[in-house]
C-alpha cells in the first residue's frame, strides 16, 4: 500500500527567507513524485516531477525537491520566498506501474503563507 | 496552452436533485481523471478512464456517482440523489497516458454546493 504525509499544515515564512514544505511517502512499488501547487480559484499546476532520473529534482518558480529514498522523503524547497509563493502545495505519489495497488495518492496539502 | 476545460465553474443544487459535470481534456490525451476535493483536504481520486475504458472505479460510490466517456473523449460526472456530503471541489484532470510518469493536467474545478 502506499501513502504520503505532508508534515505541516501550514507554513508561514518572511519574504526572501527559504521555504521548505516537507512530504514523506510510503510505497511498496518504486514511486514517481510529484509537487503540485494551487492558488486560491486556481487549478493544480505541476510544479515538479521526480520519476526516477536525478534525485534533485528543479521546478518552475525556482522551486527544487530531492528524492531521499532511504528517508522516503521528497521535501520542497526554495532559497528565497516571494509573495507571490503564498498557495497550497500538494505531494503526490503513484507507484511505477499500475494495478489496483497503485492509485495516484494526494498529500493533505501545506498552506504556504509569506510575511512581508 | 491547451487546457482541461470544466463546465459549469459553479453549481448549487438541493438534495435529493441530480447534478451533472462536464470535462474536455487536452486533445490527444488517452487518459482521464475525475477527483473530489473536500474543503481543506487533498484531492481523491473518484474515477479514471484510458479512453473509454473504466480503469479504476473503486473509490466512486457507484449507488449514486456514475461517470462516463464515450467516444474516450470529453467526460460527465453525474450525482443522483445529491446528498449535502457531497458539498465539494470536482477536478478533472487528463494526462497523455496513464504511466506513472506523465504529468497530469488539472482543470479548474467545479464547485458543488448542496443545500
């Protein structure tokens, strides 16, 4: 069976200061990952894909994510917030392969919040 | 940029009455993903189609929810009775294929409000 845990439900960060939106995942098969992000009357966009290449994964919007198998995490980051960051964040799982053991797993979601 | 299209943006419906969603995905794309997304939490997956075909359906409570594609093209989710559980974000979304790897393309939802 597989899963994901978003740690934090929401995240609060100063404007210019790193953000990191963690996302740990369990699964039997070997996963593809996935960040997606959610502005408010938005639809989903993906922000980036870890499918079995590099384990440093680069995003649009200078979002980056690693894959740590031995952690089974796939934490989001960012160097530096930008007020236009501020949405909710999705880690999505699905195991390579597909049989009925194999859904597209969401996250519960990180509210990203940025301070001026 | 082509995009999922859903229709209609907003519904508000009494119990007990049927509503129906309409999605179009990206042209070319075999597959095709229905989920439901409570206030507050991430999507679910309902139902997933490769063409016309039903490739999982068992998380769609099928005593009320039914789904189909057709032509394995454009898509409708119907609800009958609505129950106000059913309160809740409907997303489309299609990807090229159904392999874990391919992206999937998110439409901008239809908001179900039951009364």
């Amino acid at each position: 069976a597989q899963s994901v845990t978003q740690l934090d439900s929401h995240v609060s960060v100063s404007e210019g200061t790193p953000v990191l939106l963690r996302c740990n995942y369990s699964s039997s098969y070997s996963p593809s990952l996935f960040w997606y992000v959610q502005h408010p009357n938005k639809g989903l966009q993906l922000l980036l894909k870890y499918t079995s290449a590099a384990t440093l994964v680069k995003g649009i919007n200078g979002f980056e994510a690693e894959f740590k198998k031995s952690e089974t995490s796939f934490h989001l980051t960012k160097p530096s917030a930008h007020m236009s960051d501020a949405a909710e964040y999705f880690c999505v799982v699905r195991p390579s392969g597909y049989s009925s053991a194999s859904k597209i797993i969401f996250g519960s979601g990180t509210r990203l919040s940025i301070r001026p | 940029e082509a995009e999922v299209a859903q229709s209609p943006r907003y519904k508000i419906t009494e119990k007990s009455q049927a509503v129906a969603f309409w999605c179009d995905p990206i042209s070319g794309h075999a597959t095709l993903y229905w989920y439901r997304q409570i206030l507050g939490q991430g999507p679910e997956l309902l139902v997933q189609f490769q063409d016309e075909s039903v490739v999982d359906d068992s998380q769609l409570p099928k005593d009320r929810f039914s789904a189909e594609r057709l032509k394995g093209v454009d898509s409708t989710l119907k609800i009958q009775p609505a129950e106000l559980g059913d309160s809740a974000m409907y997303l489309c979304a299609s990807s090229l294929r159904e392999t874990a790897g391919y992206e999937q393309y998110f439409g901008p939802g239809t908001r179900l409000t039951v009364t």
